[in-house]
C-alpha cells in the first residue's frame, strides 16, 4: 500500500511495529466498525479507532448530549449539551483524523435497523448502557455472524468479552436473559471505568481487523476500579444457549422472527 507522506507520519509508531507495517495499516483502512453508543464506552473506542486510521466508522445514537454525560462521556464538551451526540462525536472525530470516513446514525439499534447497518461493516463495538440493547447487539450479530465486543459497565466495575458468532461463547451463552427492570436512579460509573473499558474495545477492534494478538474470545475479563484488579473468567460456549446452540430454541425478544428477511 502506498502510504502519503502525511498517513507515514501520523501513523509512525504503529507502522514501526512488525506485527502492523504498511500492510496493517492498509487493513486498518480497508476496515470499518461500527459503535453503537456514543457514550462512556463509545467515546474513547471512537477516538482510538479513528486515530488508529480505521477507515469506516459507523456511530449509533439516538439522544442529545445532556450536562451529565460529560463527567464520562469525552467525545462531548459543554458547549455541545443539546446537540445530536453522534454530530457532536463526528466534529471531534473529524478534527482528529479526517481520513476516516464516518457514517452517522442518529437513531437507537433496533431489530428492525439492526440487518441493514450490520451489513455494512465488519466489526460491532456494543458501547451501550442498557440490557435490552446488549441483548439485541448479540442477537443481531449472531443471525448477521457479525464479530463483536461486549462491554458492561457498573459503579467502579467493567466487563469485557469478544464474540465470534458460532464459534466462540456468545453473551447469550453467559447471561441468559436480562434481569428485570428495577427502575432504580443509576449509581455512577465512575468516569475512568468507561474509559479503561471503552479503550479495551478499541484494543479488540484492532486486533481483529489487523488479525494479530489472541482475541479475548470464551473469557470475560472483570476490571475493579477500587481494587485496582483486572480478573478473567474462562467461559463456554452453553449447549443449552437459547441463541447460538445447534438448534436455537425460541427467542423472546422476538428480535429472530423481526429480521429473518433481512438475514444475508
Ligand atoms: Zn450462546
């Protein structure tokens, strides 16, 4: 790949690691991620992934940028309360790297959405805040046999795991079904804690479109902010899994029935 004089400066540090080069970055190019959830998580694998020169990026959200999120949400400054979070990310993510084409969708993932944004690229960043959405993104991914990277986040506390749908344990095969709604206020996070794993999706995301390292696939890393300890849980695939066993048995969310027609 022909690299400008421009891309060889900006991309010198990585492009001095043998496992990357100018093939790598060539790869980092031709690739296109989508993060769904331009947040506490969707921020920092954002910055990361346009710096990195990822050529594609798809951004997902529906809200506004409100005066709260800024305590963790680092794509959004204070005078961008009120704007479309994925038009306030896009004027950071352009002034950052401006060969990275973006794709903006001011809109939440749905089971109806879902088929035709997952098409389009080749590697999903959950980066959202909700059960209902996580459950969807694995879902989704799995009828689409999308890769992805799951992360959840609570008070000081991070999870973290890769999904090669149909070959490695899906988020379904670890959480069965999401718990019931407690409508209690949130509590936290503590700032940093979407941060640390925000920039660990950004870390998969790369790894995969580069095809170097050990994905962090049939593991679920827990990160403790307060113990300053990161532990890993080796996972399996369930042969019980309501999504990804041989033969799935009946999906509540009803999301399979919604886009079997849209299924490539
Ligand atoms: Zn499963």
């Amino acid at each position: 790949m022909n690299l400008t004089p421009e891309e060889q400066q900006r991309y010198a540090r990585q492009l001095a690691l043998p496992e990357i080069g100018a093939a790598g970055q060539a790869k980092l190019r031709a690739g296109r991620v989508l993060v769904i959830g331009a947040g506490g998580l969707g921020s920092p694998a954002a910055l990361y992934l346009a710096a990195a020169g990822v050529g594609t990026l798809g951004l997902m959200d529906g809200d506004t940028v409100e005066l709260s999120n800024l305590q963790r949400q680092i794509l959004h400054a204070t005078a961008d309360v009120g704007r479309r979070k994925v038009e306030s990310a896009a004027e950071k993510l352009r002034a950052l790297n401006p060969r990275t084409e973006l794709r903006l969708f001011p809109e939440r993932f749905t089971a109806a959405n879902a088929p035709a944004r997952l098409a389009d690229f080749d590697f999903v960043v959950d980066a959202t805040d909700n059960f209902a959405s996580k459950f969807l993104i694995a879902d989704a991914c799995h009828a689409a046999g999308r890769p992805y990277v799951h992360a959840g986040i609570l008070r000081y506390h991070g999870q973290l795991m890769t999904v090669l749908p149909g070959k490695t344990a899906c988020y379904r095969c670890v959480f069965e079904q999401p718990p019931p709604e407690t409508g209690a206020p949130p509590q936290g996070p503590l700032g940093v804690v979407p941060g640390v794993l925000g920039a660990l999706q950004a870390t998969e995301a790369l790894k995969f479109l580069l095809g170097v390292g050990q994905l962090l696939t049939d593991r679920l890393l827990i990160f403790d902010a307060l113990a300053l300890r990161f532990r890993e849980v080796p996972v399996r695939r369930n042969p019980f899994c309501r999504l990804c066993r041989e033969q799935p048995g009946t999906i509540t969310s009803g999301y399979r029935t919604a886009c079997r027609s849209g299924r490539r």
